[in-house]
C-alpha cells in the first residue's frame, strides 16, 4: 500500500529534495544517487548529505553531485511565533531593513524569534536511509521548518527507524535500502521506463554492496531476483564489483596498516579494538574518508572476538564503530551510556570534542562491563590483551621446532592467549 502512495508522490512533485543520513553506508549513498539520476531525467532534484560519497561510487556519472548543505544564497526566514499581522511594521534606513513586531498583550519577546537559511520550497522531501530527523545534522537542524511545511517520503529498512515521515516505506525484511527504491521502481511502468544506465548502476551497486555481493546470510531471494532484473537492464557487474571490492587506493591500504598495527584484543571479554588517530592519519597519508570498510573486514578475521570496536579521531570529535558478526548482536545495553546510530552489523556513536587518548580507557571499561553482564564473567574483571605479534610469533617458532623434530607436517594454527597490560589504553610500539 505505501508503496503506491510513494509512487503517486513521486509523481505529483516537480521540485524534489534528497536527504541522506550522517555516517551514512554505500547502500543508502547508491540508492540516493540512482534515485536522483532516475528523477532528474523529468524533474528539479536537489541532493544533500552531511557526508560526501564514497570514493568507491566514483564510477557513478552524478557521485560528485551530493551537497553537505541546503545553503544556497536565497536569503534567510525569520520566524516570529504569537505574531500578528496588525502588529507588524519596518522602515529601511540606510540600507537597513528595520522589522517591528509589536503585541498589545506583551506575548511577542526576544526569545519568540528564530533565523533560519531560505531554501526556497520543495514539493516533496525523501530521506533515504534516515532513520531519526536528527541524522541529517545540520540540514535539518537550520531547516526545521522546511521540513515541517513539507511532506516527507521516508524509506528505511532499519526496524529502530522513527517512521516520521508522512509516508513511511520501511521494509526490514529488505536487504538493503537501495533494493527497496529498486523494488518500488519495478513496479511503476513509468518510471520503469525513466531507468537509464547511471541508476540502474548505482541500485545494484547499493545491493550488491549491502549483501557483501550477495555472500551475506541477509541476502534475500527477492535481493537475487531484482539484481538478476537489473542485469538484464544493463548493469555493469563487472565494473562495479571492481570499485566496491576490489580497488583499493593506497591510502586505504596504509590505513589498514595503521588499524593493523594498533589492533588489540581481549579473549576475555571477547572483543577488539583498533585506534586511528591523527598522527596514524598522517603517517598513512591519508584522511578519515580512507576508512573504506575495515571495521568490518577486521572482524571477519579475528578470532575469539564477539564484536570488533574502532576508535576513529577526528579534528573535533570521536567516531566509534562497532561491528558484530551477527546481523542481530544487540548492542541496545549501551544506549545508557552512548547516542547509538543503527548501521548495517552494528552501530556507531560519536564523542564531541574528545581525542581518542581522552575517550578509550573509559570507553573500552563500558565494553568490558557490558560483556561481563552478557558472558557471566565476574563485575569488574579487568580488561586484558592478548600481544598478538609476539604470541604469533612464539607460536610459529614452536610450530617449525615441533615440525623439524617429528616431522609430523602439522600445519601452524595459532592459538591466542591473554596478558595483563599495565595500563589502558595501551601503547603500541611502531611497527
């Protein structure tokens, strides 16, 4: 049903606004991008995202078109609440415009008064991948009542999402948002028959993504069969299984090797974690845009952890990921102590005007905490690590010894054990 009611309201709008979300995932970026090339073709669209598309969307003709702000030099709305039109009066002195706004029952104050940036108006706004207002930071925050004044398509496939659109398209039981947009495509003939290459790209890119190109457990029939038909529509699989998997720059790769050097692990609390800081950003030349996805890759390769955390530091903040390996890891104990934002395998929450030197030690003890409750383990165990290089290292030796006295041709399988640090957060030597 609401997909018909997105269908018409995509239909009656000729000036469209796309939002998407902060610290948002290359699904929710394709799907913007191939929504906004598919409705370009026959309308005025406006994109805007508190962060700038992957690197790995490149190949995407519009990638470079998202703006971070809705500041476009129109002007600004000044807003006077309890007002009445009798009492309004200005006069322009000297090129000054001088506004009065008088109340005979002394209810207009100082405080009544608000400024906001003037967009213009839109016939309808669709947020993609947001899951609260809040999520789209500034633009919403200086444009509250664009969007109050004007009605809002919202499409999710997060079940935490706050449904606060007009017409709410959240289907949870969908891969991905981008399947979700695809899927709504398919079933209107006219806009079917809009789809060019660049959207058709950018759906399966977003699907494809999603799904880990479809090796995921979430990969669902109706994932294989909308990709399956977006093929036959001229979908570039090879391309873009090159730019999402594939292609690496180097300043993603020496990020890894920062990640790879500052990994810790604690076996007994069962989670890892990893740090970036700006020194790490510099002596890897690159930027917190060169993250690309490794939270998630050093997951999947590291043994003896329930959930994978990353402690990534910005100029004035702290972003920190955590990624399980189950799709359903309930990480809803922390909403106490953290402002948890819902991603694909986990979640993400940011730390205002802390380092990470600042924030670690406290942090890293909440997730020590919250695995105490979760495993049964003691109140107050104290966190431990395991040195993974020397212990690698050990290990192998006593491997090729016992491989060179019984030449038994057993095969070398590490075995990670856990030490006491003397401090946390820990100090890593350079590698």
């Amino acid at each position: 049903m609401n997909n018909k009611k997105a269908i018409s309201l995509i239909r009656n709008s000729a000036k469209i606004l796309l939002v998407g979300s902060q610290n948002w995932q290359l699904d929710d970026m394709a799907g913007l991008l191939g929504l906004e090339s598919l409705l370009s073709e026959s309308k005025e669209v406006t994109a805007v995202s508190p962060e700038k598309v992957s690197k790995k969307l490149s190949f995407l003709k519009n990638h470079a078109i998202v703006q971070k702000t809705l500041q476009d030099g129109k002007g600004v709305a000044i807003t006077i609440y309890n007002a009445d039109e009798n009492g309004l009066n200005y006069e322009i002195v000297d090129g000054k415009l001088h506004i009065f706004v008088t109340d005979e029952d002394g209810k207009i104050s100082r405080d009544l008064v608000s400024v906001e940036d003037y967009v213009g108006k839109f016939d309808l706004i669709v947020t993609i991948g947001v899951d609260a207002l809040e999520d789209c930071g500034e633009i919403f925050a200086k444009n509250t009542a664009l969007f109050s004044n004007t009605t809002v398509l919202n499409i999710s496939n997060n079940p935490a999402n706050e449904m606060f659109g007009n017409v709410n398209l959240i289907n949870a039981s969908a891969s991905s948002v981008s399947e979700i947009i695809a899927n709504l495509v398919m079933e209107d003939e006219t806009l079917q028959k809009s789809l060019k290459k660049n959207a058709i790209n950018a759906f399966f890119a977003g699907i494809s993504a999603s799904t880990d190109n479809f090796l995921s457990a979430k990969t669902s029939s109706r994932s294989l069969s909308l990709a399956a038909e977006l093929q036959v529509l001229g979908a570039d699989h090879s391309t873009i299984i090159e730019y999402l998997f594939k292609r690496k720059s180097r300043e993603n790769v020496q990020v890894l090797g920062r990640m790879l050097n500052n990994l810790q692990l604690d076996a007994q609390h069962r989670f890892a974690w990893t740090t970036l800081t700006q020194s790490d950003f510099e002596l890897a030349e690159a930027t917190p845009d060169d993250i690309d996805s490794w939270a998630e890759e050093l997951l999947r390769h590291t043994n003896g952890a329930d959930f994978f955390a990353g402690f990534i530091e910005y100029p004035d903040h702290t972003l920190v990921q955590l990624r399980a390996e189950m799709e359903d890891f309930d990480f809803s104990d922390l909403e106490a102590d953290f402002d948890l934002i819902s991603v694909p395998f986990g979640v993400n929450f940011i730390i205002p005007k802390k380092s990470v030197a600042e924030v670690q030690a406290v942090v890293l003890r909440k997730f020590a905490d919250f695995q105490e409750s979760r495993l049964g383990l003691p109140t107050g165990t104290d966190i431990t690590k395991v040195d993974i290089y020397a212990e690698y290292e050990k290990q192998k030796a006593e491997a090729a010894r016992v491989d060179q006295s019984h030449g038994d041709g057993r095969k070398f399988s590490p075995k990670k054990s856990a030490s006491a640090p003397a401090e946390v957060p820990f100090i890593v030597p350079m590698k």
